[in-house]
C-alpha cells in the first residue's frame, strides 16, 4: 500500500484510535501484525497515518482486539472509507495544512462549540474584518497570501451557513465584540453579522459581559468538534507553533468541563442579543 507523505489530522487520528484499541487489548505491535498476517512495519504505518486500513482489515484488527464497541468500529470505518475531496484541497500546497484540517473536520462535524474571548468567532467574522485581523497578525505576508487566508475563512462559513448547516453554539465575551478590529463602520456590521446569525434556529450566541464580577476564564478560548461518537471529538486551540488538534479521553473532558463552566457564566441568547443591539447603538 502506498504510503503517505503528509497524513490529513482525520487520518492520523484513525490510526491513533486503532493503536488505543491494540494498547487495551495489551498486544505489540508485532503481535498484532502476525494476527493481521503483515509486517509490524505495516501496523505501525497504519497507526500513525501514513497507510490506509480496508475497511475488511479495520474489521480484523477490532476482533483482534476483542473490541466490542460496535458504534465505534462503525465510526472508524466511515473514517477509513471516507473518500471526501471536499472544497478544502484547492488550498492544498498553498496555505498549511492545518488550514485543510480544520475545514475537513468541520465538514465532518456533527456539531461546533466555541468560546472566543479576544476575537470575533471566525465563522461570524466579516471579510473586513478577517481582512483586517490577517493582515495585522502577519505584516510580512504580501497581499495575495493575506487574501488566500481570508478566502478561506470565509468558505468555512457554509457549515452553519449551507443546506447541511450544523448546530453551532458560541460564547463571546464582550471584549472580542468591542475591539474595533477594522475600524467603526466595519464593527456596525460585524455585530449586524452576529446579530443576523443569531437568529438562526441551529446558531446559538451567548456574551459574556464586563459587568460579571466572576470570570477567570480569559484563556478558554476553543474550538470543540462534535465527532460520529463522543469519544472521535476535537479540540482545536491555537499554539504557539500552530494549530493544536486535541482528542485524548482526558482532554475531551476537560473542555467539555470548561465550555459548561463559561457557558454558565454567560448571559442567556435573548439578553445577549440586547446586548449588541445596545454596543451596535452606541458606536
């Protein structure tokens, strides 16, 4: 089988799941390659992501593994079957590839959470304004490269924006909807933008004010994936290298713990919406 040079994040985590199923079932690596009747080398390309599994030999290898879970072994079976070349692989070799992550997982969704506390959630964000944000955060790019960037973003808005539009669920502290990123005129119809998106039956919007008198959560910000099952969602932070897709049990859990935490901490949709109608008003 051919082996892949640059695995998509969907592909690697294929192969991490599986390597979880081995190190349950307390095989080596080399014991499953003989169970699976090919080379250990084989097993461990698989489970990095750097070969493809049939959907036969994915079956094989959860028997192996005495897995028993079998809304998981379907899940990892759509994983790896999918044959998907969505939109995203134009920018393949032209922006990074975490850049087609994200919107290949995003497709994949069932569903999307965010917390954002310094900018505008980039699904609701205007072409200003993502212009405005690129441009500032990379100084060096020239014009075409700030434009690949924004382009791009604004294509991902067809998961809450097209016919197969899925539940999106943000909190926003009222600093990120204060800022004004790029400029007086372009912030009206940034918050007009929220506005209108918040009336949507599958979008859900919730500020969190200044006036709250609790709030340590400044550094919450997250993307949460929604996966098939619970146990295939993601999360996706900004690092300081890059994009940091996070998928262990413990991680999972954590943000999940954390989006209840500042969700709670937020105002209710209808109040919110008051909100910035009042901040529209006042600019």
């Amino acid at each position: 089988m051919t082996t892949r040079r640059e695995p998509t994040a969907r592909q690697v985590r294929l192969g991490a799941e599986l390597r979880k199923l081995r190190d349950a079932a307390g095989l080596a690596a080399r014991a499953a390659a003989a169970l699976l009747g090919v080379s250990h080398v084989q097993i461990s390309h698989i489970e990095s992501g750097l070969s493809g599994v049939s959907e036969e030999r994915l079956r094989q290898l959860a028997a192996n593994y005495a897995c028993d879970d079998d809304e998981l072994i379907e899940a990892l079976v759509s994983l790896a079957t999918d044959r998907t070349r969505g939109w995203w692989e134009e920018y393949r070799g032209v922006l990074p590839s975490a850049y087609q992550d994200l919107a290949e997982l995003e497709h994949h969704a069932t569903f999307r959470r965010d917390v954002a506390v310094l900018h505008v959630p980039g699904l609701f964000q205007t072409e200003a304004y993502a212009q405005a944000l690129f441009a500032y955060m990379n100084p060096e790019f020239p014009a075409r490269e700030v434009e690949r960037r924004v382009e791009h973003r604004m294509r991902r808005k067809v998961i809450i924006e097209g016919p197969d539009a899925i539940p999106y669920e943000t909190v926003i502290h009222e600093a990120a909807l204060r800022i004004k990123v790029a400029g007086r005129a372009a912030s009206q119809a940034q918050l007009a933008r929220i506005l209108e998106m918040s009336q949507a039956p599958h979008v859900t919007v919730r500020v969190i004010p200044f006036t709250l008198d609790d709030f340590p959560g400044a550094g919450s910000t997250m993307v949460y994936l929604g996966g098939a099952i619970a146990r295939l969602d993601t999360v996706v932070r900004d690092a300081p290298h890059g994009t940091a897709f996070l998928d262990s049990e413990a991680q999972l859990r954590h943000f999940r713990e954390l989006f209840r935490r500042v969700k709670e901490s937020a105002l209710p949709p209808e109040k919110s919406r008051d909100l910035i109608c009042r901040m529209a008003k006042e600019l």
